[in-house]
C-alpha cells in the first residue's frame, strides 16, 4: 500500500498565499494562518488594484519599462518580464474565480496611478479591491476539496531534515502547539510595516514569517527596501487608514501648509513614484501640515472611493469640500526571504510567495498595483512547483531539528522598537539616526537582551544593518548623505532588455 501524502502546509490566507493553495490542486493543501480566515492581513486593506497592460496601445514591456524605472533599475528584469507577460491572465483567472471587476462602456474600466505611463489598473468596487479580491478566492478555496484549514495558530518554528524543510511547528492562542510534517512550506505571511510606528498595515504584519525564515537561515534579500505611501490619512494613530493613489489619478492633489501645489516639480506631478511623493511629503512636513485637496474632483467622485470617504468621515473630514491631512506611513516591504521564479528560497522545502518574498521583481521601490498582481501571479506559480514535492517520498528515519523563530517582545517594547525603527530607517534616513538604533540594539544590555529574545528586535537589527550598509540612494532607500546610485549604464542596459522582448 502506497504511504499517504504528505501535504502542502500554505501559512497565510492572504491573497498570494490563496492563490497558491488553489494553484496547488489536487494535492492536498493545510491552509494556517494565525486570524480567522478573512481577518487581520494586508490584502483586505489593499485600495489600489491590479495592473495589467490590457488598454490598446499599451503592452506588457510598457508596464515593465515602468515597473523598473519606479524601482530605480534594481529590479530583477527576468522577474519583471514574467510578471507583466502574465498580468491580463491573472485577470483572467481573478474573473473566472468570481472576481467582478469594474466595468464601463468599452469594458474593464482602467484606471492610472503613480508611476504609470498609462491608465491600467483594473479595480473591483472601486478602492475595495483587496476586500473583493480576497472574498472570491475565500470562497473558491472553501469550496475545494483538496483543502484543510486551520486558524488561528501561529507558525513559529520549522522542522528541518537532512537540511530540508519538512513541517512546521503550529501553536494556539492558549500555548499548545502541534508539529505537522509536510511535503514542502509555503511562507505567504505578508510584511513588515507594523514594525513602524506609522504603517498603513494592520497590527499583525510585524515580518513574522521573514523571522521564521531568518531564524531557520534562509537567505534574505533588500531587507533595506521599505515603502512608504505618502497619502496615509493623518490620525495620529499607528495603524493609519490608507488615501488610496487612484484619488490622485482621479485629479487630487497634494498642497503644503500654505496651499501650494507640492508635486509641480515633477514632470508626473501628483503621479510620480511613491518613494518621491513619499519624500517630498516628508520634507514639507518639516514646515507644516500636508493636505490632499480633492474638492475640485467632479462631482459624485466618492462612489469611487467609499473606503477614503468613510475613514474621512469618521475623522470629522468631509474631503468633497475640506482637505484631508496626510502623511507619509509604511506600507510596503520590497525586501524580503530571497527567492527564485518557483517562489523556492535557499532552503530546501522551503517556499515564499507575496510581500515576504524578494525576487527582484520590485526592485528598490514597488509600482502601484503590482502588489496584488504578484500575489496572484508568483502564489499561482509557486503552488503549482510546491505541490509536485507531495509525491516525492518521505525518509522517516532521517534525524530532524526545530529551529524556533524564539519569543516576541511585549506590547511596551514592540512600541519603542516602532520608534526606533521610525525615526531611524523612515523616508529620508539619518546617518546618525541608523547609527544610534544599532548601537541601542547591540550595546545596551537592556536592548541588546531584546535583540537576543525578541525576533522583532532581531529582525529590525538586520533591516538597520542593511540600511547602513548601502551608502547610496537607491529608491525607497534614502540617506541624508547619500548620492544617486542609479548607473547610467544600468538603467540603459535595463531598457534594452525590455525593449529586446
């Protein structure tokens, strides 16, 4: 008799790692994740939405041309080519999983954000995209047979044989925990940004499954790249609602405390990559508050928008006819577990889809709306490759280890540590600033324990190392004493690879 499967064990309901569950049928999938399925993750948040060269005249090498030049030319142009090539079939796919995009006369309605040349975003419900999105592909993995689901459990150790991964380690919220071996792991836990003290993330994306990886010594890449969307709405809070980049493509625009127009010195104005308009906001904030002026939008805008205008309204901001406050906040992790076109990392086994994972398809500054895209795209390709690893045989005699990702800090230290990382790894970063986290993080013997015992404060540690240890601006990577590092010849020999396709 034939020895049972072992399964596919998928951490994290978001949509890559859905997308790479479903991907993986028929072989039998553990779907884990640490909320209730439909809870907690950056993909029900996401208001921007999926592009994808489908307008005429527009092409997959466009979106790419674009895709590298916001990522300052770092970017991985194998990787950049295999996503947009496979953009318009994702949509396909998203549709024919239930996904209704929005439409308009002459079909999907598009729509363009910073950084594109074009209009090509496609949304669904306006800037519920992520919720819309996540909802269909919830409901066809619960419909599916080859699944098993288990919530709220925490992954927080990796089984390892003979250097391979082989299972993970599960633990509740009441402290049991459960060894479940498994084919192959796939790391679909999402990013870091909750480390900051303002993010755009909800509270639970702190980088535990990159933590995970670290901890188990898988390679890690660009862990200096962190995102900061510059129209985060103003609260004061940690977890800041999101002003989606669609509202500018709408027409707002972003003024100083003076009323003046902030972006006029771009050619792509209000438009521009993220990392500059995060910058710019940054800086003008030294003198006053920023504001995003929707009031000349025409009228009925908000039916588009009804996620911005309820976190308005619920500030006291009515934005049809009152700017709204913004500020740059931390949104997007660019760096990441270092990983190949299958999603496989430098451990055996060991997998990575979404915003844990680096492949260099981000470069040093992700595009609007090629984070979903990838979710879809690379969990898709990365289920398909795990899940051929359930048939290979398993060798139970082999000797296997638990490397454990080690305890969390508490709520007062996670909060310093937010500051720590704010004030020294933020949009423009102080040389003196990064110098002084680390040596709080190393030499204190209060800070150096956290370090030791905290895997947040470890994994802030090599962000901050990262950081440091690349003297150039590069992107989202922004030192006061810095110089461009974009060669020239890089972004040349970057253009005719795209243009050769």
């Amino acid at each position: 008799m034939a020895a049972p499967r072992q399964p596919l064990v998928v951490v994290g309901h978001g949509i890559a790692g859905l997308s790479a569950a479903l991907a993986a049928a028929p072989a039998p999938v553990l779907l884990v994740n640490r909320a209730r399925s439909g809870e907690g993750g950056s993909s029900l948040l996401a208001q921007g939405g999926i592009a994808a060269a489908l307008a005429p005249g527009d092409s997959a090498w466009a979106h790419a041309r674009d895709t590298a030049a916001a990522g300052a030319w770092h970017n991985d142009i194998r990787m950049v080519l295999r996503l947009t090539a496979a953009a318009p079939a994702a949509i396909a796919w998203l549709q024919a999983q239930g996904v209704a995009f929005d439409r308009d006369q002459a079909g999907l309605a598009l729509g363009r954000e910073g950084g594109h040349g074009v209009a090509r975003i496609v949304h669904a419900g306006g800037d519920r995209t992520g919720a819309r999105v996540t909802a269909a592909l919830l409901a066809r993995a619960r419909a599916a047979a080859h699944i098993q689901w288990r919530e709220q459990v925490d992954a927080d150790a990796l089984l390892l044989r003979d250097g391979a991964v082989v299972g993970v380690r599960l633990r509740d919220a009441a402290g049991c925990s459960e060894v479940v071996e498994a084919a192959a792991v796939v790391l679909a836990t999402g990013g870091l940004g909750a480390l900051y003290a303002h993010s755009t993330n909800p509270a639970g994306c702190t980088g535990s499954g990159l933590a995970l990886a670290q901890a188990a010594g898988a390679r890690m890449r660009d862990l200096e790249f962190v995102q900061f969307h510059p129209t985060a709405l103003a609260t004061g809070g940690a977890t800041l609602p999101l002003v989606t980049e669609a509202l500018r493509g709408a027409g707002a625009r972003l003024r100083d405390h003076r009323g003046r127009l902030l972006m006029d010195f771009h050619p792509m104005a209000d438009l521009a990559p993220r990392d500059i308009v995060a910058r710019t906001v940054w800086q003008a904030q030294r003198a006053g508050p920023v504001s995003l002026d929707a009031t000349s939008l025409p009228q009925g805008w908000e039916a588009a928008f009804p996620t911005v205008l309820a976190a308005c309204v619920a500030q006291g901001i009515d934005p049809r006819c009152m700017p709204i406050p913004v500020t740059p906040a931390a949104h997007f992790h660019m760096g990441g577990i270092a990983v190949d076109a299958d999603g496989a990392s430098s451990l055996p086994g060991l997998y990575a889809v979404g915003e844990v994972a680096c492949s260099g398809v981000h470069g040093g500054n992700r595009l609007a709306s090629n984070s979903l895209l990838e979710g879809v795209v690379c969990g898709r390709r990365t289920g398909e490759v795990a899940a051929q690893r359930t048939c290979m045989p398993t060798r139970p005699g082999a000797s296997t280890r638990l490397l454990r990702r080690g305890p969390g800090l508490d709520a007062a230290d996670r909060a310093a540590l937010r500051r720590l990382l704010w004030s020294a790894a933020g949009p423009v970063r102080s040389v003196e600033s990064m110098r002084q986290a680390q040596d709080e993080l190393q030499a204190q013997d209060e800070l150096q324990a956290l370090a030791a015992e905290g895997w947040q404060a470890r994994l802030a540690a090599a962000l901050l190392d990262a950081a440091r240890r690349r003297p150039g601006n590069l992107g989202a990577h922004w030192r006061d004493d810095g110089v461009a590092s974009v060669d020239a010849h890089v972004a040349a020999d970057g253009q005719r690879r795209i243009s050769a396709q």
